[in-house]
C-alpha cells in the first residue's frame, strides 16, 4: 500500500512538474537597442499597424506549449513599438501567418522552428510591399 502511494504521489507530480504553459508574449518580442529608428525607411515610422495574426493554437496544458494569436500579435506589436514602427493606425497593415511550428515533444534538441508568412501592404493604394514566409529557429 505505500508503495501504490509513493507511485501515484510520483506521477502526479511529475505529470503537474511537466506542464506545458504557452509561450510568452515577452518572450516573442524582439527588441534591439542597438537599432535606431534612423535605421528604418522615414516612411515606416509610426506608420505599420497590425492586424490579429492567425494560424497559431492555444497551449493544453498536458501536451506541448504553443504560440497563441493574442500572444504572437501582441509580440510584434511590442517589437514595432520598441523600435519606434508601430501605430494602431498606420498607412501600412501587416498581416501574420502562423503557417507551421515543428516542435519536439521530448529530447536532447529542443529546438523549434516556426514558418511565418508577414505580409504588408499599403493601405492607401492596396499595393504588397512585402510578403515572404520567414523560417526561423
């Protein structure tokens, strides 16, 4: 009986010791100090808005982590703003994809690669300025 006991107490510990929690928004942003606004297009300052990326899924708690849409948004948002690009209603409007996220579930190499699509486009004539799917790691 105390063994059976010491078992369970074990599993649930190491089952609630090796929950997932979603990636965090701070975590995403990136954010340089030694990047000036002076080093972007004068066109750009101020003037990119984002809309609510989409593609990304919320994190069950007894899987694997993963990127949220409010999160991964926010994030960008956060990143523009840090480096003087972002404007709840700029004259240019980034779109975001989640396309994929390979992920380990367990492992020596941990490592994640994300495929994103940002697209941005001009909101006065509609043009696409730039739309390419990034792979990062």
């Amino acid at each position: 009986m105390k063994f059976f006991k010491i078992a369970v107490v074990s599993f649930f510990m190491f089952f609630l010791y090796g929950c997932a929690s979603a990636a965090k928004m701070e975590n995403m942003a990136y954010i340089d100090t030694n990047t000036s606004i002076k080093d972007f297009d004068p066109t750009l300052h101020n003037a990119i808005g984002v809309e609510q990326s989409i593609g990304g899924e919320s994190t069950n708690s007894a899987w694997t982590s993963e990127i949220g849409n409010i999160d991964f948004t926010n994030a960008v948002k956060s990143s523009l703003s840090a480096h003087g690009l972002f404007s709840d209603t700029g004259r240019f409007v980034l779109k975001i994809n989640l396309i994929n996220v390979e992920q380990p579930l367990f492992g020596i190499d941990m490592t994640v690669i994300t495929y994103i699509r940002y697209r941005l486009t001009d909101s006065q004539t509609t043009m696409t300025i730039f739309d390419e799917t990034i792979i990062a790691s």
